[in-house]
C-alpha cells in the first residue's frame, strides 16, 4: 500500500484488519476530501527527476550532524528522521544534500558549524548555511533569520551550479526557507513540506502560560501562510493528519511515519550487552553484578518539560514500594537548565537516588539498553509520533505511554486495547504492545508499570506483539519507496549493494 492517503470525512472506526491507524483506511473504500479544503498540486506534473537524481532536505534549527547528539537545544527526534530518511534515500539511488543553519559554535566541542559535512558513502552531505548571528537560535525565534538564510542557501547552491529535483524541508522555519528559495528562482523543483508537529496541536497539549514564549500564535500563522506556497505535505501520524484537516483545512496526500533500522534495533542477547551493565554501574552505587538482577524501566528522550520526566519519577516512587528490584533508567541532560535541575531535585526529594540512574548522551550505547530494559515508559504530552517507543518495540520491549504518543496509541495498542480495571488511576487501556496511560496520570503510570513488572509472562508476550507490530512495516526502505511511487518519483528495484 502506498504512502499518500486521503482522509474520509465521515465518523472512522477501527476494521478487523488488525493493522489500525492509517492503513486501516483502504477498507472504508474511495476516500472523499473535505469540502473547502487547500489543494495540493500533482507533483509529478511540477517536475520528473533528473537522471542524477538530487533531493535538497532542508532542517533548518537544531545541531544537525550525521551522529546526532541527543539532548542539544532543538536538537532530536527531527534530526534522527532526517539522517534514516537519508539513508534510505541513498539505497533508492538519490544523492541528498541536507541545508542546517550553522555559523556558530557547536554547544558541545566548540567547533564553528560551518562548511559541508560529506557522508561516508559520498553520496550525501550536509550543508551549512548562515545568517551573520554568531550564535545558537531556538527554532522559534527562526522567522526573523529565514531571509538571510535563504539567500546564503541560493548563494552558495548558484556559486555550486548544483540543480535538484526536489526539496523536503521539515518543521515550519524550512519550509519558509524552501518557499524563499525557490522564489529566489534557484529551481522548480516540488517542494513537500514534513512538519513534524503543528502549533495548533501543540497548543492544545501545553499551558496557556507558555504560549507567548513558543510564540505559538505566529507559529501557527506561518504554517497557515505555507499552505498555499508548497506543493504537498506528509503527515507523520494521524495526530498530525488529523491537526491537519480539522484546524488548517487541508488535507496532507503523503504520510512517513518515523521508522527504524532493523539491524541497529532489534533484541539482542546477554552476550552481545554485557558492557552496558558495566556503563550503569558507573552511575549507580550498585555493581554491575548486582544491576543484572534488576528490572530495569527505561525513559530516553531529551530533557524538557513535555516529556513529563517528573511525572515518571512521582509514579516511579510508587512503583519501588511495590516491585522489590525495580530500577529507573532516564535520560536527563545537564545542560538542560532548569528541567534537569528540578529532575533531580525531585529525584532526592523522594529518596529515589539508588534506585534511579541518570543518562547523559548515550547514542552508541541505545541498542544495548533497550535490550536490557524490561519496560519502556515515554509519560511525554508532545509526541509527534513516538520514535523512542518504536525503537524499544523493535528490541520487543513492551511500552508504557501516554494517550498523546501516537505509535503507542494507534499501532501498538492495536485494534482490541480493552479497559484495565483494578488498577490504580483513570482509564487505562492494554493492548498488543503497550499499555497506554491518560497523560499526566501519576497513579496510573504507577499502576501500569507495576502490572508488567510483576507480570513476567504478561511481559514477554507484549514485547513480542510489539516487535511484530513494528517490523517490518515501520522500516525506512519500505516506506521511501512507497512514498516515492505516491510522489512519481524513480526508485530502484536493487539497491547498489545488490548490483554489486
């Protein structure tokens, strides 16, 4: 099934196919648009890809690298997307340059971003363009910067005499800067714009009183403004599909889920994690001997307040007191200012600091501890879609998440997520991979991840619903394909390494 979908109009209800979701909806027949609705126009008349084939993939805020680094400023999920997009890309015979804001230091090592980063297959690089500021701008102070990032863009692309077939631009500062681009009259290329989430989602899922410091009304009012200057959009989860119709008025043709590489997430065995055990102990009080007798829940995501850590540590608490051996492993990043500084004073408020390990950047260790973990918990209100939760599940790790993490609540909850009764909290709903907890809902988190830690069978067999859920159908080859055939674009019955 391909990628570009339209949405029904009419009430929508989960069908027997078990799949849920989006693919659900091939079973309700010819999809009518809703009335009133912005168009999109047919890529494939805009514009055939040439025969070197070259996507320009604009992520404009962040510190966008080939290895990200998780817990910079703006810098996540996003990121990650881009470079696994990229990847796939490469294998369906795409060059891909991807355009990141740079001309300041990196927060880490102190390098200026500048220049051009190759890929190692030499077939993709990324590009950093700059605006004369010196220094690190949050993506929602960016409008003000697209002017000149544009034209340094158009700049160095004309000094290049590089052409493209197409621009994807992700979060709503790109978009601006594709839009300018190609106004500038640097190509004709299409240009799809992937959002990753919406300022009208995101307003209904924070505090009015943080709304003037997003400067979510302008927000909302550039992605507004983008509509009628691109020529498509993909959704990246229901929740974004959704936002979509029902606050712009348009209807997004395309959709690219996260996804995630099989061979880096997948279970693993004693033998091939027995050096995470070491890493732990050395921020725990306890040896790595002792660590391997635990039950271990996980959390890894970067540290602000809308992925609810403190929320996790309060139901932690409680769990402690009912599960002898349980142990929290969270990702909080002292560079975080205030959000880290009040996690860990929660963390000693409530007496929590042996039996809670604290992670910093951990990359290259992810793999190995999500092998380890017996339950991932993501408590986070702002999801675009849940990668975290998806990696844990192709590692056949069972989930615990919130009603606002779309993967938990639409893939691995499944078509029979049933009512959880007797346990503490409001309504909970286990399903094939995931028990999904009303956001916010200390006690309920409590309860949820009390039952899988309790309950060892119980556990395993979620762990393997979620892996079966997540793989194959969430792997990145298949998904560019079929987002490629919606955009009328080649793509390559063998990969390089086939013909080779």
């Amino acid at each position: 099934m391909g990628s570009a979908e339209a949405v029904p109009t009419g009430p929508q209800q989960r069908c027997g196919c078990g799949s849920g979701g989006w693919e659900c909806l091939v079973h309700y027949g010819p999809p009518q648009v809703a009335a009133e609705t912005t168009k999109e126009s047919d890529v494939t008349d805009r514009r055939e890809p040439s025969q070197d084939r070259h996507i320009l993939m604009i992520t404009n805020h962040g510190v966008h690298e080939w290895e990200v680094t998780p817990g910079l400023p703006d810098t996540g999920g996003q990121n990650v997307y881009v470079n696994q997009f990229t990847e796939a890309l490469i294998e369906q015979g795409y060059r891909v340059t991807i355009v990141n804001r740079g001309g300041y230091p990196h927060p880490v090592t102190g390098a200026t971003q500048t220049g051009m980063v190759s890929h190692p297959s030499g077939k993709a690089r990324i590009l950093y363009i700059e605006d004369g500021t010196p220094a690190f701008v949050r993506k929602e102070d960016m409008d003000e910067h697209v002017p000149l990032l544009a034209a340094d863009l158009h700049h160095k692309l004309t000094a290049e005499g590089v052409d493209y077939d197409l621009v994807i631009s992700h979060y709503w500062d790109a978009a601006k800067i594709g839009v300018a681009l190609n106004e500038l009259g640097q190509s004709e290329a299409p240009h799809i714009w992937v959002p990753h989430s919406l300022g009208a989602l995101k307003k209904r899922n924070t505090d009015p009183s943080t709304w003037a410091d997003l400067r979510i009304d302008e927000r909302i009012a550039h992605e507004r403004a983008l509509l009628g200057r691109i020529d498509g959009a993909v959704a990246t989860s229901s929740a974004i599909r959704d936002t979509f119709v029902d606050d712009y008025g348009y209807v997004p043709r395309y959709f690219l889920p996260p996804c995630v590489d099989p061979v880096r997430y997948q279970p693993r065995s004693d033998a091939e994690c027995a050096a995470v055990w070491d890493f732990l102990a050395e921020g725990s009080p306890s040896s790595a001997s002792e660590l391997r007798t635990r039950k271990i829940i996980l959390e890894i995501s970067r540290t602000d307040r809308t992925k609810r850590k403190d929320v996790l540590i309060r139901a932690f608490a409680e769990v402690r007191e009912r599960v002898p051996g349980a142990l929290l492993v969270v990702a909080l990043d002292d560079r975080a200012g205030e959000p880290y500084e009040e996690a860990i004073a929660l963390i000693a408020e409530l007496g929590l600091e042996r039996d809670v390990i604290t992670l910093g950047s951990v990359w290259e260790r992810l793999p190995c501890l999500y092998a380890v973990a017996a339950v991932y918990c993501t408590p986070s209100v702002m999801e675009g879609f849940g990668m975290s939760a998806q990696e844990a599940a192709a590692t056949a790790v069972p989930v615990v998440a919130s009603d606002l993490v779309p993967f938990a609540a639409e893939y691995l909850l499944g078509p029979a997520g049933k009512r959880l009764d007797g346990v503490p909290g409001r309504e909970l709903l286990v399903g094939d991979g995931a028990i999904v907890v009303p956001a916010d809902d200390v006690a309920g988190f409590a309860g949820a991840l009390t039952l899988l830690l309790s309950d060892d069978a119980l556990r395993g067999q979620m762990g393997r619903k979620a892996l079966k859920i997540t793989i194959p159908y969430f792997t990145w080859a298949q998904r560019t394909r079929d987002l490629l055939d919606d955009l009328g674009f080649d793509t390559d019955t063998e990969t390089d390494a086939d013909a080779d």
